[in-house]
C-alpha cells in the first residue's frame, strides 16, 4: 500500500491521477472552500483539510510514502505581476516544510512554464537545493544566504535527508491529453532509496495529427465528417511537406488528442454520469485581437482560470463554420482529462477556476505511474499498478 497527501489540491486533479496509480489518499490540504466542496464530493469528508497550509500540522502523517501537490503559480505565472518569491501567494516554502517534516519517499509538484523565466532562475535553483536537502533550516532572513548555507553543508547529509531532484517542462498534448499545456514537473527520490526514474517518453505529436489529417485522411473518416473548404484548401501543400518529411513512413507516435476527439460519446441525460448543472450552454463569448476561442480539431489552449475565474478565449471552444461559445463544465472536464463521474462543485465561474487550475489526470496518471513502478516496483516481477484508460478516446 502506497500512501500519500495532496497539499494545494484544488480541484483533485493531480490526486486523481495518483489514485489511479495506486496511491492511497491520506489527506488533502486546501483553502479555496468550492474545491473543498468538490473534493468532499469526490472522496472521504473525513481527509479533506479545508484551511490555510501553513497552519496544517503535518505530524500526524509520519510514516507517508508520497507528497504531492501543485504551489499556487501565481507568483511565476506569464500573465500574473511576476513577483515571485516576493509574492505573498509563493507557496514553495510551505511545500518544502511538509518535505522537511515528513521525509516522503517521493514527492511530485506542478507548476507553470513561467517558474522557468530567467528571471526566476536563481529562485527556483535555491528551491531545488532546499528539496534536495531539506532538513537544513534557513537561520537567515535572507534566502541567498540560506542557499549559500545549504551549499556549505550538503557535502555532509545522510543519503535518507537528501533527495535526487529533477526537473521537467512538459507538454500534456504529447502524453495524450488534449489540451497544449506546458508545464513543469518537479520530481524528488529520497536518496537512501537508492532508485532512479526517468519521465516517460511523450506518446503523441502533433506531426502525426497532421499525417492523420492530411495524408491518410483517418481523422475526418473516423468522425464522419468533411473538412470545411477553407480547410480542404490546404491539403495538397500539407500533404506534400509532410511526405517530404516523412517519405512512406508514418510518424512514430500516436496523433494529438484534438477537442472533436475528446467530446465524443457525450453522455445523455439519465446517463449516471450526467449532471444537468455541468453541460449548460452559455452563449456571450466573442473572438478579438489576443482573445480567440480554440479550434475545434486541434488540442485546446491552455485551459487557464482566468481573472477572478472568468476564462478567457483560451476557454472558448471555436467551431470550423467559424462560430465559438464557452466551453461548458463537462467539457471543460473532459479537456482536463477527469473521469466523466466526477463531480465539480460550484457556480460555472468558480468550477472553471478550478478546472483551470488542475492538473490534466492522464497526465498525473501517466508520470505517477512511471514513478511508482520506478521506486516501489522496481525490483519486482509483479507489478500492481496498472495504467488506467477510462478515457473515450
């Protein structure tokens, strides 16, 4: 039996795909009272933690095999104020308190592409150095200061107070989900473990969307239908660069995951998995310059949370006739990867935010999965995870 805690859960979307790998959930930690909600929803009321982080007392978990979670991006975020470090919302040094205090196995954090900026870059190094060594306490004000003190006494660490750490830009669209989501993983394995890990090699591209698109021609006849004209038009240039490329062979890997992909085989109502209050169309959503709506045979934009949980364009869906809308909660989900049955509580704003925040659950499936069989699994010819393909398509 693995063990783990989510910290930061939001929505659960990470916690999904950890569960589906195997991870017994332990507790969830979080402050937004309408994620709470969905995760009582979803699991026990009884490890649902609805509260301020650095307040959690953490020693009641001892023993936990896994931490994960996903730290506020705010303060790394391309479209928030950038103050990293200095932004009361950066979150890092609570998630490194729960490393420190309860030495896990593993731990495994998301977060934005932004956290990569060059800005940030020697903040996020003195955030790895303090995941790798994490029980050398700051006894300075000044983090610089810490990281030089972490440098100064790392040489001298037990292998079981010290964590291999990597970190990992991502594209979700390349493991299946269907939605361009870049985002970077940060991985840690307590050394003593004496394991290694290597994050799984994409599965999808958008090269073989194209091919499926424009050579074979597959992806039209599988959805029965006909390219729009404006579309039709540019089969032939298409065609011709992508066999230049390629010669007789198909791309390798499978096709992106598009928005007509995952919206197929909608539940009805009367469906078990269908809830009323998360499939309402609303109308009101307009394209303009930096605002566009994502098409509707590509993977979607990046499904964001938006200002005060109002998606932007990127949370519009835009059909080939040229005509867009928002999408509703329930594709919003299947974008995200949830299992139709789960529940998002809230109003349509707050449900987005929460969507908007989540981890992709193929995606969290994916990497846990690869993570787990790496350190619990390693060393054993059976192995009792299995990866889950509850999606449709």
């Amino acid at each position: 039996m693995i063990n783990g805690i989510e910290i930061f859960s939001g929505a659960g979307g990470l916690a999904t795909g950890l569960g589906l790998s195997g991870v017994i959930h332990n507790a969830f930690v979080e402050w937004n009272a309408n994620a709470c909600n969905t995760l009582r929803q979803n699991y026990n009321n009884d490890i649902v933690f609805e509260g301020d982080i650095r307040k959690f007392d953490f020693s009641r978990y001892s023993g936990v095999d896994i931490i994960a979670g996903g730290p506020p991006c705010q303060p790394f975020s391309l479209g928030g104020k950038a103050k990293g470090n200095e932004d009361s919302r950066d979150m890092f040094p609570s998630a490194i308190r729960s490393i420190r205090e309860l030495m896990p196995k593993v731990f495994f954090f998301e977060n934005v592409k932004g956290l990569l900026r060059d800005g940030f870059r020697e903040y996020l190094q003195y955030i790895v150095l303090q995941l790798k060594y994490p029980t050398i306490a700051n006894t300075f004000n000044d983090w610089r200061l810490h990281s030089q003190q972490i440098n100064k006494l790392s040489k001298h660490m037990p292998l079981d107070e010290a964590y291999d750490v990597s970190v990992n830009l991502i594209n979700a669209a390349d493991y299946g989900v269907p939605q361009k989501r870049e985002r970077v993983v940060i991985i840690g394995i307590r050394r003593d473990l004496d394991k290694s890990w290597e994050l799984p090699r994409p599965t999808h591209s958008s090269d073989a969307l194209l091919w499926d698109k424009y050579v074979t021609e597959d992806y039209w006849s599988r959805h029965n239908i006909s390219p729009c004209n404006e579309v039709y038009a540019t089969f032939p240039e298409k065609k011709k660069l992508l066999i230049n490329t390629y010669g007789i062979f198909t791309p390798e890997l499978k096709p992106w995951v598009t928005i007509r992909d995952a919206l197929t085989n909608m539940p009805k109502e009367g469906d078990d998995t269908f809830y009323p209050n998360e499939h309402i169309i609303r109308d009101g959503a307009r394209e303009y310059s930096g605002h566009t709506g994502s098409p509707i045979d590509e993977p979607s934009k990046t499904v964001k949370a938006g200002d005060h949980g109002v998606p932007g364009g990127e949370n519009m869906i835009k059909f080939d006739n040229g005509k867009c809308r928002y999408f509703t909660i329930f594709e919003a989900k299947r974008i995200q990867t949830f299992p139709d049955e789960y529940q998002i509580s809230g109003s349509w704003t707050e449900a987005m935010r929460q969507l908007g925040n989540a981890v992709p659950v193929r995606l969290a499936n994916i990497i846990s999965e690869s993570l787990i069989k790496s350190v619990f699994y390693s060393d054993s010819k059976v192995c009792p995870v299995a990866h889950s393909e509850y999606v449709q398509y």
